[in-house]
C-alpha cells in the first residue's frame, strides 16, 4: 500500500476531518494510477475520493480500542527514526 497513507486511528488528538480526505486521496490516486485525472474522469475521481472519505470517517468513528492513546510526536519520531536506518542519515 501506499507509504503516505498513515495510520489514523486512535490518536491523541484525534485525527480531523482533513487527515482522512488527505489518506482518501492518497489512496484514490493509488488505486488509480492518477495523479491528477482528465476531465473526462474528473467527476468519478473526486467522488470516490467523498466515497472513500465517508467510510473512513464512519470506519474510525466504530473502532473501539483498549489501547491508551498514540502521541502524535512520539509516533512521528518513531517514523523519522526507521526512515533513518532505512535511508541513512541526512547528510
């Protein structure tokens, strides 16, 4: 799947509304090989992109976990942290 699609449940502060459309954007442009579509697919692009974004919202708002809360820093240090060793340091 694509990397730029982040986890989004259970975080705290929860995840917005914008997060997720930007994940189902993400995963439209994935799914279809487009990044920007033509104007004959525009319509169907940009609804499935509301479509998947509905679900989504509706998907994290059932979830239910016992799990405490991520922390949005520590998680992004975490990431920062493997993407070192996996990439090697900036130089």
């Amino acid at each position: 799947m694509c990397r730029n699609i982040k986890m989004l449940f259970n975080f705290d502060p929860p995840v917005t509304p914008e997060e997720v459309r930007a994940a189902s954007l993400q995963y439209v442009r994935k799914i279809s090989g487009f990044t920007k579509p033509s104007k004959a697919n525009e319509a169907a692009f940009h609804q499935a992109i509301d479509e998947v974004t509905r679900v989504s919202l509706h998907l994290l708002a059932s979830l239910e976990t016992n799990a405490p809360p991520r922390n949005r820093e520590e998680e992004a240090a975490k990431a920062k942290a493997r993407s070192a060793t996996r990439f090697g340091a900036p130089a």
